[in-house]
C-alpha cells in the first residue's frame, strides 16, 4: 500500500528540487526516497524507476517553464517579448538547472505524451515571441531552433560558470538579444 501522503507529483517535485541541488546526473531514487522520509523501494509504487522519475521531471519543467513564458511574455512583441522569452529562460536554468537538464535528454513518445503537450507549449512561446518580425514561413522553423539552440547555450553555460571572460555576462547577454533582434529584423527583410 502507498504511503500516505505520497503521490507521483510529491515524489516528481521531491525529485526536481534534489536535482537543483546537486545535479541531475547524481539523482537515485535511494536520495529521493531518503528526502521523503521513505525506504526506497516505496518510491516505485508512485514511479516506474528512474528513468520515469526524470521523464516526469522533464515534464514538470517544460510546463513551468512554458508557464513563466506565457506571462512573462504577455501583451509584449517583437524585441520586448524576445527578450522576457530570453530572461526567462535565463532566469529558469540559473534557478532550476537539475529539472532543466531533464527536459534536454528525453524525447516524446506520441502526440499526447504529457511531455509533448509541455514542449509544444514552451515552442509555442518561443514562436510567439518571433511573430512580430513576420518571417517568412519556410524560415520559422530555423528562427525557432536557432533561437531555443542559443538560449539554451547561454543559459547553460552560465549556470555552469562556464563564462570564464571577465567581460560582464549581462552586457554578453543584452548583446546577444539585440543581435538576434536584428538578425530577425534582417531575416524578415530578405
């Protein structure tokens, strides 16, 4: 019998949290467990083992992230929703980097997998946030890999301290989405 108290979303937000803390690739379920006041294997008649345990990570941290997203980004466009789209990234990965590194490491089974349904939504920001420069639409699957493939980078490389420059990270940062606003701008352009 289930210990009371204990469901999938207590043992999966148990697990995200200890992931913050000291890395994805260091999570066992004997580390959950000993976080919930639990033997492990009690933990298994909430979660298939664990790599379930981190496919539902992966998707408590794309919906919240898709979450921080939408508000953030709300009634903004053009530069000001690409930079609330790239702060809150930002800001995501630097509070969150365990569940993060989850959502970059599984892949959805199906169109009604949960995980699909969270990752749709987080791209559905991101296109959000291009849609005020009127790309062509033979372009907007690029613009949206391009711009997820260096949000992702920068944000996991500083969250990493893998900025190492003395250059002020901010100013790198602030650079890097006026360039992108204008490599947009540019784009739309052609």
């Amino acid at each position: 019998m289930p210990r009371a108290g204990l469901d999938p979303a207590i043992v999966t937000e148990a697990a995200a949290g200890l992931a913050d803390e000291i890395g994805l690739a260091q999570l066992t379920m004997s580390l959950v467990a000993e976080r919930l006041g639990v033997k492990a294997p009690s933990l298994y008649k909430h979660v298939d083992g664990l790599p379930d345990l981190v496919r539902r990570i992966a998707v408590l941290a794309a919906t919240e992230l898709g979450d921080e997203l939408r508000d953030a980004m709300q009634g903004r466009a053009g530069r000001d929703a690409l930079e609330a789209a790239a702060q809150t990234v930002r800001r995501y990965v630097q509070q969150h980097p365990g569940r993060y590194d989850a959502t970059t490491g599984v892949r959805p089974t199906d169109p009604d997998d949960p995980l699909t349904v969270a990752l749709d939504r987080t791209m559905a920001s991101f296109a959000a946030a291009l849609r005020a420069y009127a790309l062509d639409s033979a372009d907007e699957v690029h613009a949206l890999r391009m711009l997820r493939s260096v949000l992702h980078g920068f944000a996991t490389l500083e969250a990493s301290d893998g900025f190492q420059m003395a250059t002020d990270v901010d100013a790198s940062f602030t650079w890097m989405v006026d360039f992108l606003d204008l490599g947009f701008r540019a784009a739309a352009r052609r």
